[in-house]
C-alpha cells in the first residue's frame, strides 16, 4: 500500500465550524482523534512517528488548535467532528478502512465511530479513555477538586500563552468542567457500544491517572480507571491493554512506546 510523503492540509465546514485536517506518511490508514484541551500540535512527536508506516490523518476538534470557537461544546459536538472528517470520502479517498486512535475523550469519539460504522474501521487503539467506569469517576465529594484543577491559574497562564497558535483551546473553565462531568455519563453506557465493535481492540491506559499519591481522590480513582478495563476484557476477552506506570499525560511522555505499540496493533492483520 502507497501512502503520501508530503503532508496534505484542507478544512472541512460543518455544523458552523471549520475543522483543520492534515493528512502525510505512507502505509496502512490511521485516523488520530485528539482529546480534550489537546490539539494536532500538541501530539506532533506521536504524529510524525506514526507517518513513519502509517498513512496518518490528524485534525483538531472545536474550539482547538486550528479549528473554529463554537457556541456548544458537548460530547456529541465533537464526535460531529469527528464523523465530518470521516465522512470527506473523496478528499481522504483512503484506500482501506483506517485504524482508529484515540487520546482521551478521543478514545470515547473512535468507540462511538467504530459502533455506528464498524465496516468502515480496522481496529481501535484507545489511549487512556473509553474507560467503562463501573461507577463515576467524579462524585459530589469530587467535584470542588476537578473544578479546582479546571480553574488552576497555572494551566491558564499556558493556555493564554497558546492563545493564537496552534495549540490554543479556546474553552472556559466551566466548558472544560462540564465534559469532564458529562463524560461520566457518556462512559456508564459505553460497554453497549463496545458490543457493537468487531475488530480489534487495544488499550493503553495509565495506571496513576490521578497521580501517585497514597491520599486524597487518588488512590480510588486509580483503582476506578483499572476497574473501568478489567470489566471490559471480562465482557470482551479479545481486548488487549498495556499499562504505563505513569499519568494521563502518556500520549506525550511515551509517545515512542505508544507508536510502537501501534505498529504492531493486530488490525496489520485484517488490513493486510
């Protein structure tokens, strides 16, 4: 299979934003969906090692990166995003259907594609998302902390500093609070559409999402998060996962190990 060398760009309209989509490398198909408050330019390092073999196409969600400020950001606003992308036949024109990666909320988006279209994918790599919590991740007790942290000044001053560039995030505390709220609920019925995936899965997941601390929110959440993947393996003894003895920031820290991982993901098999 021949991919591309040089790095394509175009911008899909829908929905009353604009979407940057980038598209290089040469191999088998690979679709790589962001997640919250990450960009394109943020996953650059595992871009460009995944172009290596993969025909890998990128692209920012709403109020992301590149792409345009909406007036609603939900989960069901991006996966539209994610299903506009994908529904570009004729300027993606991929020769097979694409592995699905996933970071975070991303994980979540490539599920719910790859439930509604199972023949149009080769198999899912979710890092660090997806997660069928078989409680919420984020109580009442939880919540000051998590609107803490969606209000932290230091990662404010960050995104200020991006303001403009291609990693800019254009949502407010509030907007970033509510996903992480509504993505609890998106993930309690999330093994419904698991049910629905026939081809491989492969999970990479971080086994101190909240920290490594012995105190505090911690220690349950972490155990929540490995809860989360034992209970899809046991509904689904095909799924594969690989722990990184670390935080949700994998995807950065450990993009070389991720992008191996995905080259020998086992949809080289069904794509072949």
């Amino acid at each position: 299979m021949v991919g591309m060398t040089t790095t394509q760009h175009f911008t899909v309209h829908h929905d009353g934003v604009t979407i940057p989509v980038s598209r290089g490398g040469r191999g088998r198909p690979l679709v790589l969906c962001p997640g919250l408050n990450s960009t394109q330019a943020d996953l650059r390092e595992l871009i460009e090692l995944l172009r290596r073999d993969h025909d890998v196409v990128a692209f920012d969600l709403r109020g992301h990166g590149l792409a345009s400020a909406a007036d609603r950001y939900s989960f069901d606003a991006f996966r539209s995003d994610l299903f506009a992308v994908l529904a570009e036949p004729g300027r993606l024109d991929l020769p097979s259907p694409p592995v699905l990666v996933g970071y975070s909320l991303g994980a979540d988006l490539a599920v719910h594609y790859a439930s509604e279209r199972p023949d149009a994918v080769a198999g899912l790599v979710l890092i660090d998302g997806a997660n069928p919590l078989p409680e919420p991740f984020i109580t009442d007790a939880d919540l000051p902390e998590f609107r803490a942290m969606a209000e932290d000044p230091a990662m404010w001053r960050e995104i200020e500093r991006a303001r403009g560039t291609a990693r800019q995030v254009l949502l407010s505390p509030q907007d970033i609070l509510g996903l992480q709220v509504e993505m609890d609920m998106v993930r309690a019925g999330i093994l419904d559409r698991y049910r629905k995936v026939d081809r491989p899965i492969h999970m990479i997941m971080s086994a101190a999402i909240a920290g490594d601390s012995t105190e505090g929110r911690a220690p349950r959440h972490n155990r929540l998060w490995r809860a989360g993947v034992d209970r899809l393996v046991h509904e689904r003894p095909d799924t594969s996962a690989t722990w990184f003895d670390t935080g949700h920031r994998l995807v950065f820290t450990h993009a070389r190990e991720i992008a191996e991982i995905i080259r020998h993901h086992p949809a080289d098999e069904v794509s072949s």
